[in-house]
C-alpha cells in the first residue's frame, strides 16, 4: 500500500498521526473468522451489546506475541525508570571510559577523555536500542489486549490510551500505528459476511464501536476499507471462477454499502471507489441501495398481522439508518403487506377448491378472509394514527395488486372468494351494516372493479332474494301481508337490494309461470287467476303484464300463424282455421297485441312474392307473380284476419264489420277527389255492384306493406300492373312475331286490391294513374308538336287526345305549354344565334305572353344585348338614346343594369379610334357616304363615353373629314361636336365651310396623282 494512502490529520488528544509504512507481514491478513453479535431486545431498540465469536480471538488476530529478553525488561520499565536506567547506563558507560583512558593512558587526560566518548557511544548505542523497542513493544502489548478478549467489541478505549501512556508512543510510531491498521483490518474483514450470505444489519454499530474504541481517525480506517476492497478485487482476478466472482462482487457490494454507513457524508471524499476501482457512482448507488434492500426486506419479516406502533417506528428508523429512500420503503412494505394476505388467500382457496369440503371448510375460508379484513382495517387505523408521519413508509390499505393474485389469471379465483364471503353474509335472509362494509373493502382489497363487484354480489344478492320471497309466498305472509309493496321494499333494504332489480325478478317469475300455463296452447279460467294472484302480490304493473303476455304467448300465437300461412292457398281449411281461433282466443291476446305479430309473418310472405315479382324476366312475368300475392291475401290473409277477429264468413249482410266500415270511408275519400272521375283506368278499379257481387269479398287491407317499403318502390309496383292492365298479356310466337291477349275488367279490381297491400292511398294511387296518363298523352303530344307550331287543326286533334287518355284539361295544357316552350327556346335560340332575332321580335314575343326570359339562358341574353348595342353603335345615325340602351333593353332581356352599362362603355371605347382610322380609309377610297355614316358612329360612341379630342398624322386629311360631314347638313351640335373630336379650330371650320362647294379637295387629288 502506499504511505500516502495511510496518512491523516490529527484527530486526538494523545495519537499524533505520522506518515508510517506497512511492513509485508502486516499487509498479509490471517483467514477470514465469523463471529456472531447477539441483540438483547428493549422497548427502545434493537442494539448489538456483545460479540460471541466462533473462533478464539487468538485465532481472530492472530494469537499472543512473546517478547524477547530484552523486550521483556524493557516491558517491566516505566517510562521515568527507562530514562533513569538510561541515564545511569550512559553516566556508567563514560566513567567507565574515562577511568580505562586513565588507567591505560599513563594518566593522560586527552586519552581518558577519549576513553569516555568512546565508552559513552557505545553506552548510546544501548540507550537508543533500548528506547528504539519501545514502539514494538507497546504494538505488542497492544496485539496481545485485543487478542485477550473473547469479545473483541469490549475493548476499551482508556486501556488502549494507557498502553500508549505507558510507552509514551503515539500514532506517530510506526510500529504502533500498523498494529491498530492490523487490527482494524483483521476486525473489519471478519465482520463483513461472505458474498454468498447478507448482512444482519448490526455491522456498521459493530465496525463503528470498535473504531472509536482503537481511537483511530477516518482517514487510517478509511484507507483499512480501501486495503480490504483490493484484495477482494485481487481475488476475483484469482479466482476465475463464475461462481465465485459473483461471491466477490457481492462481497464487494456489502463492503461498499458498509464502508458508507460508517463514514456517513465523508465518505465521498474518504473512500475513493471510482478513482482506485473505476467503477462508477451509479454503481456504487445501485450497491448501496441493494444492500440497503435486503436489509429493510430482512427487517421486514419480523412484522406480522399484529403489528404495532413501536414496530413502525423502528422500521423507519431502521430506514434511515439503512439510507433507504422513502419510495422503495414503501414498496417494500406493501409488498411485504400483500404477501402476509396472499397467505391467508392461498389458505382460503385451497379450502374453497376442495373436493371433500364441508361446511367447516367455508367457515375457515371465511375465517381467513376476516383475517385479512382485519389485518387491513389495522393499518388504516394506523395511517390515520397522530404518530403516522413517523411511521413506516407504505403504512395503508392492503391490495393484491402487484403480487402473486393481481394477474389475470388469478381474478377468477378472486372472484370465487368474494362470492363466497357474500353468500356467507347473506346467510342469515338480510345484510348487516358492517358486512356491507366489509364488502367493499374486501372488494378494494382483491382489485375488484365496480361493475365485477356489483356483477357478483346482483348475482348472489337475486338469488336470496328469490329465497326469501318464496319463503315469503309458501308461508301466505305475503299475501296476507296489509301492504304488499311495504313488503317487498322491507325485504329489499333487509338484503340492501336495488328494488328496480327486484321489479325485474318478479317479471321473470311472472313470466315462468306464464310460460308454464301456457303450455298447452291456451289458457284456462284457473290460469288466469293464478296469474292475477300472483301479479298482486309481485304487485306487477299492468304494462309489464301486457308485455309478457305479447312476448310469450304471442311465440305461441306466431307458431301457429306461420304454419298456418305455410299451409298456402290450397291449405288453408277449416282446421287451420280452428287453430287460428283456438290460438287467437285461447291465449286470451287481443286484436292489438294479436294483428301485429300476425301482420309481421304476412308481411315476410307478401316481401317473397314482391322479391320474385321483381326478378322476373319481363313485365308481364311480374305482373303474374303480383297476381300471386294478389290471390294469397284474398284466400289466406284474409280468412286469417277474420278468424283472428272472431269474425264469420257467414255473416249476414245487414251486419257489417269494421272492414266495410273502412271500405265505405275509403269511397268517400274517393269521392272526394274529382279527378278520377276522368281517367277511364281510376273509373275501372272502382268495382260496380254486379262485377263486385260476381268478384265476392273483397280482400283485406290491414296487413300491408306501407312501412316495409318506400314510396317510390310501392308506386312503380301498382305501375307495373296496371300497364299489365292496359296492354295486356303478351305471347310471343316463332318467327318474331307476337300475340296480345287483353284482359277484362275484372284486372283492375285485382289491380285496387294490390293497391290496399302495397298500402298505397287515394292520392297516391290516383297520382300513378295521371302520371301514367300524363305520360302517354306527351309522348304523342310531341310527335303531333314536332316543329313547335300550335295550329287550329293540331289543337282540336290534340283536345281528342285528351279526352281519349282521359287526363285532365289542366294537366293537358300544362304539357301542351311545355312541349311548345321547349321547342320556342330551340328556335329562339338558334335565331339569337344566328342574328335573326331583334329587339323589336323580342317586345313582340313578351306581348303575346311568351316567357322570353325563361327560355334563353343569361349568358346568351346578354350576348343578345352587346350584339344590340354594337348594331346602334354601327348603324351610321349617329344617334344613342341613353334611356333605351341602358333602361329599356336591360329591362326587357332581365339583365343587370349596372353590368349593361359597362358593356356599353367598354364597346364605346373600344370603337371610338376604329371609327377615325374607317373614315380615312374611307376617305381615301373617295366613298363620301361611307364618310358620313362612320363619322355617325363616331358621335354615338363619343355620346355614349364622351371622349378628348382625337389626333391624326395628316391633319389635312381630318379638314377633309370635317368638310365631307359639313356637306351633309348635319345638326349643329353634332357638326360642333365633330369640330372638337377633330380638333379643329373656328378658324379653320369656317374656312372649310366657305369652301364646302369643292367636289373635292385638292389634297386628295394631288394624292390620287401622287399615288
């Protein structure tokens, strides 16, 4: 080791620390000796008070130390005896020289002076060999009083002081500073546990007191630590085995975890594990905390269910003394806490599973489960104790989460406990207060949720219920009871049961006893009155009653329905029909409860027939299969709807039913629409007397498919067979040809009944019938219209039309308008395009009623308007009625007025230069009127957008210009407008006006000539 390592700062009164070394034999530590501290136990706490060793001290520290002779002599000496004999020894040694240097040098005094110095070193030489011992011999007797002792921890400090007292030496010597770094080291090492064992927790006390008591300073303990964790790390170099390096890893650890309890903060700086061994500070925390683990887990199993306050307060303190943080503390005890349940939770389950249990075994898993209820109920008494905040971190109410039976796996077993702990409570016929609260802690206790809790304890709870009110019918307290319902709330706060959920068992016995009454198919007189009995005294209200009656026999009643439908056309006989009744009466359901089921059956079959009416190939294979479901509702749904109304066949005729009834309102809705009495097909499904006799009864209507089917589907269905009606079946034969059978009358009384399935009503009904009309009559109202002329002779033979399809006069005209206004937008359209339609049309069309506007679009109306503005523009008047352009003609096209304007503005613009650069070319052609008419123009654009004086390279040629329009007579304010556009001065204007009589100028002909 090196002296640096070893040297401290001073520390006691008596011990100077000196620089000192190690000699080999010191370093060489004898073999590792256990010994065992024993705790005598207090109220206060747990204290090491003696060290029971398992090997001898003497084989601890190595044995006795003998002295030699002269050591022993100079052992016997005390300090003021030892200089005494020093200085007698050194006083005789120079006499004796100088007598000898007298004796042999004739009595020359420089000779017996010589003697003596000589005599007197050599007298030196023994003084200093003798006190040069005194070290040795005071670490001797210092190893041999620690090695007296059977136990090392009663060493005593005041004897090892007088040790050094007695020899006058200090940690300054050498010699007696190794043998307490030996000690320590040999003390220290035996202390600390093999890496395969954990410490008992009594080793920093142990190491600590026999520190103080060798009186030695942090600093030479320290560097003790740091000898001790080299050769450890030496021996897990050695060693190579895997087994043994993690012994010395964790033996490693422990001295670490040890050497920091002992020297408290200082040892951040006193012990440098990073910097001798490279391991990390993570390290050393991890050590540290793993250590300090497996000591708070070891003090932990001395607590059990009845634990106490002076428990809690000593594991805290054990805590901080074992530096553990508060959060792992708290996870241990909890956990520790959940494994003391888990035991009684085992205990419960292994009685709770067994094949031979009793019922003593489901008193003890009841037992067990008290056990944790009361174990829990402690430590929350103990949370909310005035002392808890010097308690044991983690002090709470216990869960099995986390451990062994908080998985899902175990919440099976879990539940079978609740359950049990439940069935218990509720042995006696009622819940007590404290067992419900038992419950819900047992429930916080397993990890139960809400809803799995409520699940199991409704389930069990349903089930005493169903007990007690059993025992309560049996018995007649029940029924003899004042108040029935007083007796049942009575019953539900004894058990601490919802009342909503007892209203439901009582529906489901009901029920029961419904389902076994009903049995047979019918219900007899005593049935019923055991039904009302047991109804009053469940006191059952009379709609759950109506519901269970409609669900159960109305199964019943469905059974026999559908068999009876299945029985077809041909089937349904006088049996079917007596089974019908029998069902429909004898499970005493009424016609509102018995015609929905019935008409829910019907309406699955009337849906097969519309399924394949629709798949079929062409029209008249639907119009057939139509027919079907016509003749099914005539011969099968509508006897069925008779038998379930107790109604006769037979019946006479002056005693009419609720169907007739409804019949002679539906022909007073007919009656009330006027319409039909114009389409020849509505008047054909009105059935005369006779053809109504011949037909017989007719079939019902309500059972039907209005709210199985939309509107649109239903209508196109009635459509389908009336076009069957019109054009009749069509059979097609070889050779392409085909062969057309009509039908009589009698199809458009099938074609009203198929009318009252489909659900259809008056307005519907007569709807389809026009629409049909309406659409033949414009089919052939556009061939006799094909060019749009409605003539005299196309009137009157399209009024013969109409009276032939037999649609109204309204709706005729209103298809007549459209097929014209179609064919008028067409022409119109084409002659806007094409320019051949003006204003002046445009005014006639709206004052023969024609709807101008609505026939040609926006966009071409107002391509319509920039055309007219641009032919005023270029028709060489000159004149722009700003009234007419930007009121009158917006007015009659519908167009914005603002937006018109701009148009206007924009063709003005647009034309001004273009009109002056035509009028030159003009000009130069020699055409005079050509002249004029575009300097017309001119004047209209600058009107409409007036404009600045316009320029020109020839000012000549403008003179001209001016001159040729002067010769026009043109208004003055128009031949003054165009002086000013030109640009050409007063002057110059009346000389050009007295020269007006030119042909023409002579600058065009020097021009012409020019040219």
């Amino acid at each position: 080791m090196s002296p640096s390592l070893l040297t401290s700062s001073p520390s006691t009164s008596f011990l100077s620390p000196l620089p000192f070394k190690l000699t080999p034999s010191s370093l060489t530590l004898p073999k590792r000796h256990r010994f065992r501290v024993s705790y005598p136990r207090s109220s206060a706490a747990e204290y090491p008070s003696a060290i029971t060793l398992e090997s001898k001290p003497d084989d601890l520290f190595g044995g006795k130390r003998e002295l030699s002779g002269a050591q022993s002599i100079v052992s016997n000496l005390s300090p003021t005896l030892r200089l005494a004999s020093s200085a007698v020894i050194l006083a005789g040694a120079l006499a004796a020289g100088y007598g000898l240097g007298t004796k042999f040098g004739g009595g020359s005094r420089n000779l017996a002076l010589g003697g003596a110095a000589v005599a007197g070193a050599a007298g030196g030489a023994v003084v200093f060999s003798l006190n040069s011992a005194v070290p040795e011999i005071a670490a001797i007797n210092l190893h041999n009083y620690v090695s007296g002792f059977d136990d090392p921890t009663k060493v005593s400090k005041e004897e090892i002081e007088g040790i050094a007292k007695k020899y006058g030496v200090s940690k300054q010597d050498e010699a007696f500073n190794a043998e307490l770094c030996d000690l320590y080291c040999q003390f220290v090492s035996s202390v600390l546990p093999p890496g395969g064992e954990e410490l008992r927790g009594n080793e920093v006390d142990t190491i600590i007191n026999f520190k103080n008591a060798l009186g030695m300073d942090d600093p030479d303990a320290a560097s003790m630590h740091v000898e001790l964790g080299r050769r450890i790390f030496r021996q897990r170099l050695e060693t190579g085995d895997p087994d043994g390096d993690v012994e010395q890893r964790q033996a490693f650890q422990k001295l670490i975890y040890v050497s920091t309890l002992v020297f408290g903060e200082a040892s951040s700086f006193l012990l440098p594990w990073k910097r001798v061994f490279k391991v990390t500070d993570s390290q050393v925390e991890i050590a540290i905390r793993d250590n300090a683990q497996r000591l708070y887990t070891s003090k932990l199993k001395s607590v059990g269910k009845d634990i106490d306050v002076e428990q809690l307060v000593n594991l805290r303190q054990a805590q901080i003394s074992y530096r553990l943080s508060d959060k792992l503390a708290e996870d241990l005890f909890r956990q520790h806490t959940r494994k003391l349940i888990e035991e009684n939770i085992s205990a419960a389950l292994d009685r709770l599973k067994s094949r031979t249990r009793t019922v003593q075994d489901v008193v003890k898993v009841v037992e067990e489960l008290d056990k944790i209820l009361a174990f829990n109920n402690k430590l929350i008494s103990l949370k909310n104790h005035t002392d808890a905040a010097s308690f044991a971190c983690g002090v709470g109410p216990v869960s099995v989460l986390g451990g062994e039976y908080g998985s899902e796996r175990k919440i099976d077993d879990l539940k079978l406990l609740y359950r049990a702990y439940i069935t218990d409570a509720l042995y006696g016929g009622r819940m007590e207060e404290h067992k419900l609260a038992a419950l819900n802690q047992l429930k916080n206790v397993f990890g139960l949720g809400k809803r799995e809790g409520e699940s199991i304890r409704l389930d069990v709870t349903s089930k005493a219920y169903r007990k007690r009110l059993a025992q309560a019918v049996s018995s007649g307290d029940l029924e003899y009871a004042d108040s029935k319902a007083a007796f049942l709330q009575n019953l539900c706060e004894e058990l601490h049961f919802d009342p909503l959920k007892a209203t439901e068992i009582h529906e489901e016995i009901y029920r029961e006893k419904l389902q076994q009454c009903a049995a047979d198919g019918e219900l007899s007189d005593e049935d019923v009155k055991a039904l009302t009995r047991l109804r009053v005294m469940l006191c059952i209200s009379q709609q759950i009653i109506d519901a269970a009656h409609s669900d159960v026999c109305g199964s019943l009643f469905e059974k026999v329905v559908k068999d009876a439908i299945a029985s077809g056309v041909d089937g349904y006989d006088a049996d079917v029909k007596k089974a019908v009744r029998k069902a429909a009466h004898g499970l005493r359901l009424t016609q509102e409860a018995a015609m929905p089921i019935a008409g829910k059956a019907v309406q699955r079959i009337f849906l097969n027939y519309i399924k394949r009416a629709r798949m079929a190939e062409n029209r008249t294979e639907g119009a057939k299969e139509l027919r079907k479901l016509i003749a099914f509702n005539s011969l099968v749904v509508t006897e069925l709807v008779a038998d379930i109304k107790g109604e006769s066949s037979d019946a006479p005729p002056e005693e009419r039913s609720k169907v007739e009834e409804n019949k002679v309102e539906e022909d007073e809705e007919w009656d009330d629409d006027e319409e039909w009495e114009s389409l020849e097909t509505l008047k054909k499904i009105r059935p005369g007397e006779e053809v109504a006799a011949k037909m017989g009864k007719p079939g019902q209507t309500e059972i039907n498919l209005k709210d199985d089917l939309p509107e649109r589907d239903r209508t196109d269905l009635y459509k389908t067979y009336l076009l069957y009606c019109l054009t009749g079946e069509v059979t097609r034969i070889p050779f392409g040809a085909q062969i057309t059978t009509k039908k009589d009358d009698s199809e458009y009384l099938l074609l009203n009944q198929l009318g009252g399935i489909l659900g259809l009503t008056v307005m519907e009904i007569v709807e389809v019938h026009r629409s049909l009309a309406e659409q033949t009559f414009r089919k052939q109202a556009e061939v006799i219209l094909a060019d749009g002329q409605l003539t005299k002779a196309r009137i009157e033979q399209l009024n013969d039309l109409q009276k032939q399809v037999g649609l109204p006069p309204e709706y005729a005209q209103k298809v007549i308008k459209n097929i014209t206004t179609t064919k008028m937008a067409a022409a119109l359209e084409t002659a806007i395009n094409r320019g051949r339609l003006n204003m002046k049309q445009i005014r006639e069309l709206k004052e023969a009623s024609i709807d101008f506007n609505s026939m040609i679009s926006e966009n071409l109306r107002e391509n319509l308007y920039k055309k007219t503005v641009d032919e005023i523009f270029s028709s060489g008047t000159g004149e722009f009625d700003e009234e007419e352009v930007y009121e009158k003609i917006p007015e009659d096209l519908n167009i914005n007025a603002e937006k018109a304007k701009g148009v206007v503005h924009e063709l003005a613009r647009s034309r001004l230069s273009n009109s002056l650069v035509q009028a030159v070319a003009l000009l130069r052609q020699r055409n005079q009127q050509g002249v004029v008419s575009t300097l017309n123009d001119l004047l209209a654009c600058d009107k409409a957008v007036p404009s600045e004086p316009l320029t020109w390279e020839v000012p000549e040629e403008l003179a001209d210009l001016y001159t040729i329009h002067m010769k026009n007579n043109p208004a003055p304010e128009k031949l003054s407008r165009l002086q000013y556009l030109l640009g050409i001065s007063d002057s110059t204007a009346t000389a050009l006006g007295e020269m007006k009589d030119r042909v023409l100028p002579v600058g065009a002909e020097e021009e012409k000539f020019v040219f």
